[in-house]
C-alpha cells in the first residue's frame, strides 16, 4: 500500500491539487495574519507595504492625526493614473483633432465620458486635499527635525500636483483650455515687465525664452500641444512617483509621524487593551550599528504603544482609499466635465478662467502680470520651503496648532487674513488703482505697488508682529501661513465667483452683461 | 606612510583621504563634468531653430469705403487696420498684459481677459497692461498693403 502511495503519478497528482496551496504559499512566505509574527513578515515580505513599518504607533493611528489627508491624496493620484491610461486609448494630441477624440470619448467611447469624469474630479480631489495635507503638517509643526527633508520633498509634490493639473488642462483643446494657457505662457513671460522697466530686454529676454521653451513656438499651437501632453503623461507622473517614493520612504525613516513628547503618557488608556512585544528600549538596532553613523530614529524608544500595522493601519488606508473612490465616482456622476467649443486663436473667452485653483493668481495676476504670476508665488514658495529651516523650536510638535499663540493666534491671523484681503480687493474694485488716478505712472510702479503686493506686505508686517510678541519663529510661521492661506481662499472666490467679462466685478454670473 | 602612528583612529574614522578615495572622487568628478556637459547638449533640444508658425507678413486690400477711425481686421490676423486724411496705419490687438486679442471699440481697445484698456493710438488707458499696443510696419504691395506683424513702429507712424 505505501508503495503505491509513493509512485511517481500518484505524487504528481497530489502536487497538482495542492498548486493553488502552494503558490499561495510561495507568495505570502510568512502564513497567514494571525500572530504578531506573521503580521509582520506580512508587511517586511511584501514590496508595496514594507514602506510601512511592521507595527505603528496609537498617536498616529488617531482619525485627528492625520485625518487620512496623505492617503486621499496618494488615492486621487492612483485613481487619475488608471482613469488618464484608459483615457490614452482614445486621446489624440493634435489641434482640433484632440478635441474631436475627446468627443468622441465624450459620446461614442462606453464609459468614455464617465471616465473622463471621474479623471477631472479625481484631479480636484488631489489638489484640494495636497493643500489641506500641507495645511496639516504645518499646524501640528510636523515639518521640524528630523522630518525638514520630507517637507521639502512635499513642497515638490505640490508644484508636481499642480503643473499636472496645469499642463491636463490643455488637452481638451476647447476654448477654456486655449485662452488659459495663452494668459499661463504669458505669465511665463511676464518677467519682461521687470527687464523693461530696466530696459535690458534686448540684450536679456529671460521670459520670452521661458515661454518659447514651454509652448515650443510663439504661439500655443501644435508645438505646445505635443509638450504639453508628454508632461502630462509621462515627465511629470514619473517626477510624482519618485518623489511619492521618497515621500513614504522619508516617513518611516523619519521615526513615523510626528508625535508630542509625552506622547505615550497620554495614549495609555488605549494601549491597554494592546500587549506590547517586549518592554526594554533597544540600545541599539543591531544590523546598522556597524555601517551607520548616529542613531536610528527608533534607537532608545520601545514600541510600547504600538499596534500591527496589519490589520490596523491597512485597514484604515484601505477605507480612505474606498472613501476617495467613492467620492470620485459620485462627483463624477453628478457633474460632467466642461468641453466648451473648439479653440479660436482669434476670439478669447470672456471671461477667460484657468482652473479655479489658478483663479486666485489670476486675481493678482489682474493688477501686475510678473507680481502676480511669477514674483508673488515665488516668495510663497520659496517661503514655504524654508520653514523648517526658519522655525527651529521644539514646542507643540505633532499637537494641532502646538507652538506659542496656539489656536487662538491662528483664530487671530483668519480673521485678520480675511479682513485684509477683502478691504484690500473691496477697495481696489470700489476705487481702482494707480493707473486709473495718474494715467501717466510708470510700469515699474504699478509693478511694485499693487493690491496683490499690497496684501502681502500687510500679511509680512502681521507676521512679524506675531514673531515679536510671542518671542517665538513658530508665532511667526503660524501667522503667516494662516494669512496667506486665508488670502488665498479670498482671492480664489473673488477669481471663480465674482469676475465676469472684461475681469469686471459682479455680485453674480446673471448680472453678465452680454457681449 | 603618511598618517603619524601616534594617532589614534578608529576603523569608523579612518585617516583623511587616503589615495584610493582621491582617485574615486577624481573619477566622480570627470564623470559628473561630462554629465553636465552632455546635459547642456540634451538642454538646448526643447528650443527649435525656426518655430513653427504661420509667415508674419501678409498683404491686405483695405476695403474703399472704411470709415475714419474703424477698424479693419484682416481675417485670421490679430491685426487692427485703419486709414485716415494721413495714411493707414495698423496696430497689434494682441494685448500687451497676457496674450489676449482686444477688441476695437469706440474709444480704443478693450481686453477681455482682465479689463486692460487702449486708446485709439493704443496707449493704456486702464488695467494691467504693462505697455501700449504696438504698431505694425505697413508698407505698399501686395494687394494694397503688406503689413509685418514682427516689425514694430513708432507709434503715429503713417503710410
């Protein structure tokens, strides 16, 4: 009887039945989930979740942590990756011929037009929610050592975010694409206004170059479109996954996220019900002890008060990203994505609109080109890089508005952030500005003193009030950012709601006058 | 031997620079000039010789009946024709802020995109506009006139 068992057939038999067994096995070597073990080789085995580390802290488990900004964001990005590939099938980069394939996606294509849907709102989704994830690791000081780099490389992650979002916004090649990437190109160009005033243009005309290089002509034509649609699809998606990568990778290099130091005391109650794997802090982690220099940002803190990663922190990215989906979908359900009709290089829009979160620049950019478009934002972005490196204490980190002033200085710096801003535009609108008082005033002038750069001095000026009184960098940032964040919101509700033909003030689109 | 033997160093803090790093950063650093040099190249791709784009001078044939001070734009240009007791002259109607195409109206231009405003002459009356609308060479031929959009005159040049 054990002879015949033993026969080759009968092995080869016993084998077959077992393959779906045994490739499950040689998939997931650890076993199954089920012990504090085999959660973790579940996570260390696996080369899309060992970015996460094997066991992550209550604190950071917390909904108020994080409140799943990061993941909304990294599920829109997915969502637009699967629905923008699905939407190259069809798409034709050529002038006109683009329009027509984005009809055609449009009306003939099954599930074209849902798709393109739900690629445009997944887009918006992104945008709004890597503003609001910046919004978070500010106000919980989340930016200070030893995660300045990540901040850093969030930074670059919203300028990826946006330019894709600019450089989608051509393709459809209707009218609203055409005339706001003409008003985007010349913004590009704008630094002319400063090297006229300075009467070198001839000799340095860094803004025509600029332009020249983004549209590849001299005007947005077939040249623009093709740059454009490469990168969109590929330059700018391979830019945002490398820095995803480095992005997550820094997080768990960086100890997890941010926590307050006494952290631990404070989530005893629910660590309670968890039993830690061991209780004495490492001296030292082992295998780099002998390469690197330092310690690791684990080294001399135990994991007490830390849970599995599987199934704790998987399953509440697994919700966010069902949340994000289901959002998409059910916006794009509602609400089609605009196609105005074909592109007219003779007649612009009227009003002109680049997409709402440009609106607020083109709001600025409506008083001075080169301060609105170029010298503004780049002191935001230059300033919002820098804070890690400006705001250097140690107090209220990993706490929501932690710092000096707390949260009643950023109640403070709203109310003010608003006030300004809109007594600013109020009266820029009521009053105009200094052309139309001295018709005669120089360019540079106007560059210089305008409502945009008005704002921004009054914001400065708060800031460093703030700075003085409370004696401290973070008062500083937490006043600045929430002004400009407020200035921000303002100028991009005047920008959508309240700009209609001609950039002429209206209280609503039905008082537009016809044109 | 070129450390002192007195010295005491670890083997995680060994001498300075010992040869063999010297050559290793010698070779990083030709093959970090090279890369540069090869970017510099790969950089100057994106900025064609000739853009593409339609030619810049073109003929017009003004109708006879245009009224002083109406506009004539040629179809397909972005160009304002006008003829007085002086002469035609012909002004750009791309605006001077951000691109956009003014229109001619009664007292001048307008923009539509954020509200600057010209004169006749095309002087800024209003809004962001950095500087007037310029005006185009117009010379005799062609149809009637050849006007080059890529040359510029002095304003109150008249043919």
């Amino acid at each position: 009887m054990g002879e015949a068992n033993r026969s080759a057939l009968n092995e080869f038999w016993v084998n077959l039945k077992s393959v779906p067994s045994q490739i499950y096995r040689a998939m997931f070597r650890g076993g199954a989930p089920v012990s504090d073990r085999t959660r973790s080789s579940f996570v260390f085995g696996n080369v899309f979740l060992h970015l996460h580390s094997v066991r992550t802290h209550l604190w950071s488990l917390r909904w108020s942590a994080t409140m799943g900004l990061g993941i909304i964001t990294t599920a829109a990005f997915l969502i637009t990756l699967v629905t923008g590939v699905l939407l190259m099938f069809y798409y034709k980069p050529y002038p006109d011929v683009a329009y027509q394939s984005i009809k055609d996606i449009h009306f003939i294509v099954p599930t074209g037009r849902f798709m393109r849907n739900i690629h445009r709102w997944a887009a918006n989704v992104m945008v709004v929610a890597v503003l609001l994830h910046m919004a978070r690791a500010f106000y919980t000081a989340s930016y200070r050592k030893p995660r300045e780099f990540n901040w850093f490389i969030g930074w670059g992650l919203l300028v990826t975010t946006l330019a894709l979002s600019f450089t989608g916004y051509l393709l459809p090649w209707d009218q609203l694409a055409y005339w706001a990437i003409t008003i985007g190109a010349n913004i590009a160009q704008s630094p002319r206004e400063i090297t006229d005033a300075m009467g070198i243009t001839q000799f340095f005309d860094i803004g025509a170059l600029q332009r020249e290089v983004l549209l590849g002509s001299d005007k947005v034509g077939e040249e623009s479109l093709i740059r454009f649609y490469l990168l969109h699809v590929m330059i700018l998606p391979i830019v945002m996954a490398m820095l995803m990568a480095v992005h997550f990778w820094r997080i768990r290099k960086d100890g997890g996220l941010a926590k307050p130091v006494d952290v631990d005391a404070r989530v005893k109650a629910d660590a309670q019900e968890h039993y830690p794997v061991f209780t004495e802090e490492p001296k030292k982690t082992y295998q780099l002890a002998a390469v690197v220099k330092g310690r690791t940002p684990a080294v001399g803190s135990g994991p007490e008060n830390t849970v599995p990663s599987m199934p704790h922190l998987f399953y509440a990215e697994l919700g966010v990203l069902m949340f994000t989906t289901l959002i998409c979908l059910v916006l794009a359900f509602v609400s089609d994505a605009p196609l105005k009709e074909l592109a007219n290089p003779l007649v612009p829009e009227n009003p002109a609109k680049a997409p709402w979160y440009f609106l607020g620049l083109q709001e600025i950019v409506s008083f001075s080109a080169f301060m609105g478009g170029i010298g503004i934002p780049m002191l935001c972005w230059i300033g919002l890089g820098l804070i890690p490196f400006l705001d250097k204490e140690t107090e209220g980190t990993g706490e929501w508005f932690g710092g000096p002033g707390g949260a009643k200085l950023v109640g403070w710096s709203m109310i003010y952030g608003f006030a300004t801003s809109i007594a600013v535009e109020a009266f820029a609108i009521r009053f105009g500005w200094l052309r139309e008082w001295f018709p005669d005033i120089p360019q540079l002038v106007i560059t210089l003193v305008n409502p945009g750069t008005v704002i921004t001095v009054l914001y400065a000026g708060f800031s460093i009030w703030a700075l003085k009184r409370f004696n401290s960098t973070r008062a500083g940032a937490l006043a600045l950012f929430t002004c400009f964040l407020c200035g921000f919101i303002v100028l991009t509700v005047i920008g959508t709601y309240f700009r209609g033909p001609n950039w002429e003030f209206f209280w609503s689109p039905s008082d537009w006058s016809a044109h | 031997m070129t450390t002192k033997p007195t010295e005491k160093r670890s083997r995680f803090e060994p001498e300075p620079m010992p040869r063999r790093d010297f050559l290793g950063l010698a070779a990083l650093a030709s093959m970090a000039a090279a890369f540069f040099v090869s970017m510099f190249g790969m950089l100057k791709l994106p900025k064609a010789a000739v853009s593409a784009s339609p030619a810049k001078k073109f003929s017009v044939a003004l109708p006879d009946a245009l009224p002083v001070g109406e506009a004539f734009v040629p179809p397909g240009r972005s160009v304002a024709v006008f003829r007085d007791g002086e002469g035609v002259f012909a002004i750009s109607t791309v605006c001077t802020h951000l691109g956009c195409i003014v229109k001619p109206n009664a007292n001048g231009f307008e923009c539509p995109c954020h509200g600057s405003g010209f004169s006749k002459d095309g002087s800024v009356t209003k809004g962001p506009a950095p500087k007037p609308l310029p005006w185009l060479k117009v010379s005799k031929g062609g149809s009637g006139f050849v006007i080059d959009e890529e040359a510029t005159v002095k304003t109150g040049t008249k043919v």
